[in-house]
C-alpha cells in the first residue's frame, strides 16, 4: 500500500475539502444566479423537459464502469497499467454499449416522453455528453487517489463558467431548450480538454483478467449500490416524467433543486474527499473515528441552519420577487425534500466511510430497503395527494437512514451526539428567532436580507457558546495538520 501517514491525509483531505468547497461554493453561486435569470425567460415546462431527459442520461451513467473507479481509489496496492488500461477498456466498452443503440432508438425515446425537436436534440446532446465524461474517469481517479483535488477543481471551473455564460447567452435570446443542447456540448468539450491536460496518463487498451476479476470484487457490490440509488432517484424520474404534467416535474424538480443545494455545496464535496482519505486509513481506527465524527461536525454545522431557514424563509422570497409567483406551488415540496436533507447528512457520511473501508455489502443493504420503500410510498402518495407526495415520500424513506448510525459503530467507535447537538439546539434556537421576528420584521427583500443575517448572528452565537471546545479543537487540528 502507498505510504499515507495520517497527518499527511489530514493535510491533503482539508487543502481537498477547501478547494472543493470553494470551488463548489463559486459553481453554485454561478448556477443560482444563472438560475434566477432562466427562471425568469424560461418556463416551468423547459425546466420539466431538461429535467426528464437528464435524467435519461443519468440512468445511462450508473453501468457505464460497474464500480471499477471506486476500486481503483479504493484498492489498498498502488495502481499499475494493467489496472488502468483494463478498467479503461471495461469502461469504453460499456459505454459505447450503452450510447450506440440510445442514439440509434433516440427517436423512439423522444416519442416516448412526447419530446419535441428541440427535446430530441437536447437528447442527442446529452448521450454525447456521456461519452465524452467516460473519458474523464482514469485521469479522475488518479487526482482523487493522490488526494490532489486542488488540481481536479481546474477543468469542473473552466467548465461551469463556459457552461453557464453559454446556458444564459442563448436563454435570453430566446432559444428556449436549445439553450440546454449548446451549453451541455460545450462544457462536455472544454472540461475534456482541460483535464488531460492537468492529469496526463499511459492512455490505451487492454484487458487483464485477474486484475479485472481483483476489482469487480469490491466494484460489483459498489455499483449495484449505485444502480439501486439510480432506481430510487433517476429511474423513478423517468417515471414520474411519464405519470405527471412537465409543469409538476418542473416543480418537483425546482424545489429539489434548491432543496438539496445545500448537500451539493457542504456534503458531496466532503464525501468526496473523505472516500479516498478513509480507504488510504482503513487500518488506523483513530484515524477513522477523528475523520468520521470532523465530518459530521462540519456537515452539520453548515447544513442544519440552512436548512431552517429554506423552510421558515423561503416563501418570502417566493412572494418579494414577481417572476418567482409561479414556483409558489413548489414551495411545500421543497420543505419536504429539505427535511430530507437533514437525515441524509448524517447517513451519507456513515455509509462512505462503511464503503472506504470495504464493507460495501452493508450499505448494500441498506439501499435495498431505501430503494423499495421510496417507490411504494411514491407510487401510493402521487396517487392520493399528487405531485406533492415525491417530496413527502422521500422525507419518510430519509427517516430510516438513523439505521446506519447503530451498524457503523459496530465497525468503530465513535460519537454520534458530541459532533452534531450543539448544531441542533443552535439550529433550534435560530427557528424560534425567525418564527418570533419574521412576521414583523420581513416586509421586503431588503428586510428579508437583514432577517437572514441577524438568524445568522444567533445560530453562530448559541454554537460558540456551546461548542466553544470542539471549534477550538476543530480549528487546533487543521493547523496541525497544516503544518506537519
């Protein structure tokens, strides 16, 4: 195995979480204000075509390596050539599989979802799209293994930033889905071509069959956790595509747009880190249990107020800006799929770490059961209460997830409670800041601004006053880190 010390990982994994959290925090920022216009020349219909057909391509995503990716970052032994190249030839292969006949029956599918033209075009664009990001994986994996993230930030920069000028250029030229088709081609293009150029590698094909048979070990049992999180999100959009109006996707998928902006932010990008750093632990309990409890500390810590105020907040913002009348209906899915959000910051964490140290049967489980319950109680909610009851079925299946804290710790020891209840009682407290003073003190935009940072003001005060220790040592062993 590579030599990782764990001050060196520690090093690597706050520079990587720094630099994917800036980098996110800056896409984000980019993406909502892009949103904002096209919420205003866009209608909800556009956004429920974009919606459906992404998530086409996302289902096409999930089998496009069978996990051999998450092998490799995974793999205790230093990678070779032979691991590269057959899990590249693995890849392509399915790839191609997969692109060759959608674009052959892309007609057909289009008809399907009733897509016009420019629909069946946005398609095409996307299956590209794909094709193009499989070529990305190797050059991925190599950065995220070394844990050298602030190099991997590059090209998703240069990408978004194309992606969005492009995206709002044609939008407000009046291109309607065409814009989506364009901006998707570019960024595919440009985010290719700056990533090889940053993370070079011996390109090329080959297969070795006991290193391919040494990686669907662990890859197998990975990517049929993918492929279940695929039919209980994306495969159920598809279907929900075909069951309701594009009208209610597009509010479906706006409020869990917004909703999940949060996890997007804070979450993936510590998920992201940590993976890679746990497997590069996977021997050192220590390190393991400092790793695991930071995690949900600075998880929690950012996503719990955001999410009281999405809820408590959000319809004020609804009602101050006139082009957001029509998101209204949104509105109660998106404090559904922000409760939601509230469980899966303390799962995800959790099951990240079970699968980094290779005990991916576990949360096999686990989305077993996530993925069955979420289509039953889906199927049986838009029944009786309509497109409301997506949100309200991913909130009961999201309360479940407290499982995975009782079967984590029988792999190690850690505290649930000391990283996350000073952000509750601080979380709590912000609420009933709001609930007393909104009503009085929220009479326009600016003053929704000013309601904003003053519950700002008393999440921060109430979590020093209670966590006064834990930040101080929070903070004491970043430097550490830093600087050994």
């Amino acid at each position: 195995m590579e030599e990782f010390n764990v001050h060196f990982v520690a090093r690597q994994s706050i520079k990587g979480i720094a630099a994917l959290i800036s980098r996110t925090f800056f896409i984000q920022l980019l993406g909502v204000g892009t949103s904002i216009i096209l919420t205003v020349y866009l209608t909800p219909e556009i956004f429920g075509v974009y919606f459906v057909v992404a998530s086409i391509i996302v289902f096409l995503n999930y089998f496009q390596d069978i996990g051999l990716a998450a092998s490799l970052i995974q793999k205790k032994e230093e990678l070779t050539k032979a691991d590269l190249r057959t899990t590249f030839t693995v890849q392509e292969l399915l790839v191609l599989t997969l692109v060759v006949p959608s674009l052959l029956f892309s007609k057909q599918i289009a008809s399907f979802y009733k897509l016009d033209n420019d629909g069946w075009m946005l398609l095409i664009a996307l299956l590209i799209s794909f094709f193009l990001s499989s070529l990305r994986t190797i050059p991925t994996v190599l950065l995220e293994r070394s844990l050298n993230f602030n190099k991997l930030v590059m090209p998703q920069i240069v990408e978004s930033v194309l992606y969005n000028i492009c995206l709002i250029t044609f939008a407000v030229m009046g291109f309607g889905v065409k814009s989506f088709t364009i901006a998707i081609l570019v960024r595919s293009i440009s985010g290719l071509i700056v990533l090889y150029a940053v993370q070079r590698w011996p390109i090329g094909l080959g297969f070795d069959k006991s290193v391919f048979r040494k990686l669907v070990t662990f890859g197998i049992p990975f990517q049929t956790h993918s492929i279940l999180a695929l039919v209980k999100d994306d495969l159920l959009t598809i279907y929900l595509g075909k069951v309701l109006a594009f009208q209610q996707m597009g509010y479906v998928g706006f409020a869990q747009r917004y909703a999940f902006l949060p996890l997007r932010l804070i979450m993936d990008n510590v998920i992201k880190v940590t993976f890679p750093s746990f497997s590069r632990l996977q021997e050192n309990k220590e390190g393991l249990r400092v790793g695991v409890e930071k995690s949900l500390f600075l998880i929690s810590t950012c996503l719990f107020p955001t999410v009281v105020g999405m809820i408590f907040l959000s319809k004020y913002l609804v009602a101050f800006i006139p082009a957001y009348h029509k998101w209204e209906p949104a509105l109660l899915s998106l404090y559904f799929f922000g409760l939601n959000t509230i469980f899966s910051s303390l799962s995800t964490p959790l099951t990240n770490f079970l699968n980094a140290i290779g005990k991916v049967k576990v949360t096999l489980y686990f989305m077993i059961f996530w993925t069955g319950m979420t289509w039953i109680l889906t199927f049986i909610l838009i029944k009786n209460i309509g497109y409301q009851g997506v949100a309200i079925a991913s909130f009961l299946v999201s309360i479940s997830s407290i499982f995975v804290i009782f079967v984590s710790k029988r792999y190690l020891h850690f505290s649930i409670i000391r990283p996350i209840m000073p952000q509750i009682i601080a979380s709590l407290t912000m609420m009933l800041f709001i609930m007393i003073t909104r009503d009085n003190l929220v009479q326009n935009i600016y003053y929704f601004f000013i309601e904003i940072c003053l519950a700002g003001i008393v999440y921060l005060g109430m979590l020093f006053l209670l966590a006064k220790t834990e930040i101080t040592s929070t903070v004491r062993f970043v430097r550490s880190a830093i600087k050994k």
